[in-house]
C-alpha cells in the first residue's frame, strides 16, 4: 500500500551551509532583493522570539 504523506505534514529538507547558502542568495537574487531578504529575516527573528516568549 503507497501511502503518501498529508499535506499538513513536516518535511525536512537539508539545510545547505552557510556559505552555500550566501553563495546562492548572491547568485539568485539582486540587491534589492537581498535588502528585502534581510528585513524579512529580522522581521522573523523578532516573530520568532515573540512566539517563544509565550
């Protein structure tokens, strides 16, 4: 039986490193794209604390 997983469900996917992962940020996107990139990721980190926090 081929069961498939709910859509709900969590997938982890490898993370790449830190320098492969600047390295396609780099390759991808512009320099606007990667000032969006970095508001979004401080905008997340502060979301992120916040969720803990409660």
């Amino acid at each position: 039986m081929n069961v498939s997983p709910s859509p709900t469900a969590v997938t982890r996917v490898p993370r790449p490193s830190g320098r492969a992962a600047t390295a396609d940020i780099r390759d991808t996107c512009g320099p606007e794209e990667r000032r969006q990139l970095r508001e979004c990721v401080a905008l997340l980190s502060r979301l992120t604390a916040h969720l803990a926090g409660k």
